[in-house]
C-alpha cells in the first residue's frame, strides 16, 4: 500500500478514494446517488465499487427507497472484514486493540510500562493482539499509533516524551520492520479527535476541540476539517495553561497549570485532601461515589475541577471558536460531577456569546477513547487521497 500509480491506474485509485470517502460519510449510498454527488459516470462507480468490494472495504447491503424506477441496492462500509490495530501509549502504561473500519473494538491488550521503555510495553501488546487476530481471523490492514508527548506526524517519531526521558524514538520504523504493516503515529490525544470525526456521531462538524484529562492533559485541534498540529508538532498543550495562581509545580516547571489540577493524579490529590482521605488512597470511583451521596468535600472537589477546566477551555473557545468540544480521559468518567461548572465557566468567561455557542460534552467512546482513536490514525490515511487502494 502506498506506492505511487500513473496514468489511468492512478486516476482510477483517486475516483476509488473519493467513493470510498462519500459512502463513510453517507453511511449508506446507491451507486446512482454516486454518480451525481461526485460527477462520475455510472460506469465509472460501478467498477470502483466492484474494486472496493474485492478488497472488503465496502459491501451491498439493504435495498434503498425507489426515485421512480428499480429500487437500488445501496453500498456500506464494510465493517467485519477488515480492522486497524490501535495502540495508545500513556505515561505509565500501554493500551491496545483489534477495531474494525467503523470503530468497533473486537479485543484488547494491555501492559505496564516499566523502566521507562515504552517501545517494549508497545511490542509487547502489539505481540499478545497478533496472536489474536491470528487466531481469530480479523485481517488487520494497519497499525495507528497514539504516543504521549511531541510526535512528528509526518516522520512516525517520538520527539519528546517526558515521562520517560526519551527523544527521537522511530515509532513508525521500528514497527513497520517489526510487523509488515503501515503504521502512522501522532500524538495520543490528537488522535482522539479523529475518533470523533470518523466515527463519531457529529461527523458534519468542522472545527473541534478534544480535551482529554486522564494521566496528563492535552487537546486535538480539528480546524476547518483538517487536524491542526502546528510547526513544531506541539500544538494542542492546553494541560500547561495556567489556571492557579498559587498551586502546584508543574512537570514543566511552571505554577498551577492546568495538569496540575486535572490530571487523575492532580484532581486525586485535590479530592482527597478535600474529603479528609490519606494522600494516594482515594480512587476516581470512590470519589464519585462521595459525590453521588452528597460529600461536601468530594463536591467541592469536583466543583474545583470544573472550575479550572473551564477557565483553560474558555481561552481555547475565544481563540478558536469551535463547533463542540469533547472531554475524555478516565477523569472525564466524572463529568456528571463537574460538566455544569465546566460549560457555566466558559459562558461566563468567553466573549460576544461564543461560550454559550459551543456544544461541550463528554465523548461517546468512553474508556475506548485512546485506543479508537489510535486506530483512526490509520483509517483517516486510509480515507485520504493519496492512498492506493487498489494494490
């Protein structure tokens, strides 16, 4: 996959790219709807719909309402033939799973980063989900890669991760030697935001925001459609806004940022010395339990955290205006708890309205949000135009 085509070959795999786009987007298309949505002739989607279903990315599936004359048979994505294998690479630990073209997760691995070694912990899981898909039949066609820290897109490398020291590690190389497969890798939280353009349910949205609050805080920026990275690959560092004036030390070096407070580690720390609990002792359920029965410490714990998370949001929705923004992380497992402070924050704090515009909600992927969205790395090269489709 991804060698360069000429002549007709080349313009058939571009018509097969756009196919293959409208029908994601359409969910459900007939060949004739094709055909006028992207100005082809009808033989022309008929033999790139015939390509794309040899290769199991689209299949026949229910008969369509009639416009006048034969009902048709409308085209799908294809969603149990082939699958991406997604790999979400935290701070402490590594995440990993089989998930299908729509986002289905079909298993998962995981392991434990020890010494700093993070490639290990990759390999390690990588291993345990091949043994999987072997067994089981999933043909996995591509490996996405989400990896904390600055990450160049473009190369596969892990410029930066500070939890484990580590500078310039070929992701990308080392896996594709590894396994025989593309991989794409980016930043674990950018990728997030691709889980929700690609199978979220507000895929019609342009400009988003994915918060996510889980061992560290950092936001994916989709603008005008298009995943925003910045030119030295750190865009999106909302975790290192300052929110405190008089808080904790950051990792950074600076006071009171916002991975301070919201972190799991940071909000814990709060919430227990909030509820009276010995420090390192309170979990992320406990302290919504308290909540839920009406703990004053435990609610104003996460009044806190709704507080802060709002003021950092509020400066990203007067910069960017977004369409929505999405929380994640295992912090956001609590949003019941601190959502209305969060969104009453930035209404409060965003100019001419722009606060009370935005839609802020919790994903819908849950604590899949990482690994989904490690995979919709590979999905969106999949979905653009340059990729060959066809070999």
């Amino acid at each position: 996959m991804g060698t360069k085509r000429s002549g007709n070959a080349a313009v058939r795999n571009i018509n097969c790219n756009r196919i293959l786009r409208s029908i994601w987007e359409s969910g459900q298309i007939s060949r004739a709807r094709l055909s006028a949505d992207l100005d082809l002739c009808a033989a022309t989607v008929s033999s790139c719909v015939e390509a794309l279903e040899k290769r199991h990315y689209v299949r026949m599936g229910e008969i369509g309402a009639s416009s006048g004359g034969r009902r048709p048979v409308m085209v799908e994505i294809d969603d149990s033939h082939l699958f991406c294998a997604g790999i979400e690479v935290k701070k402490t630990r590594v995440a990993g799973a089989v998930v299908s073209l729509r986002g289905h997760v079909a298993c998962r691995a995981e392991s434990r980063i020890a010494g700093g070694d993070f490639m290990a912990a990759v390999e390690g899981v990588m291993d345990d989900l091949r043994r999987r898909w072997d067994a089981d039949g999933f043909p996995v066609i591509g490996i996405g890669v989400g990896v904390h820290g600055i990450v160049d897109y473009e190369e596969g490398l892990s410029i930066y991760a500070p939890a484990f020291g580590s500078r310039m590690v070929d992701v990308r190389g080392m896996l594709e030697s590894r396994y025989g497969l593309p991989v794409v890798v980016d930043n674990d939280i950018r990728s997030m935001v691709l889980a929700e353009k690609w199978y979220g349910s507000h895929r019609d949205l342009d400009d988003i925001i994915f918060l996510g609050l889980d061992e560290g805080v950092g936001a994916g920026l989709m603008i005008g459609g298009k995943v925003y990275r910045g030119s030295g690959f750190a865009a999106g560092e909302i975790g290192h806004i300052r929110v405190s004036e008089n808080g904790r030390r950051c990792v950074c070096g600076n006071i009171g940022c916002l991975d301070t407070v919201a972190s799991i580690d940071g909000f814990l720390s709060d919430a227990a010395a909030a509820v009276g609990a010995e420090p390192g002792t309170l979990t992320l359920s406990r302290a919504m339990e308290l909540a839920d029965d009406g703990d004053p410490g435990a609610l104003r714990a996460f009044d806190g955290l709704g507080l802060c998370v709002g003021i950092a949001l509020a400066s990203a929705v007067n910069m960017l205006d977004p369409d929505a923004v999405f929380i994640g992380g295992a912090v956001s497992e609590g949003w019941r708890h601190f959502g209305e402070r969060v969104k009453a924050t930035v209404r409060e704090r965003t100019f001419h309205g722009s606060g009370h515009m935005v839609d802020i909600q919790r994903t819908e992927f849950g604590a899949d949000d990482g690994v989904v969205g490690a995979a919709s790395l590979m999905v969106d090269r999949i979905l653009s135009d340059g990729y060959d489709l066809l070999c």
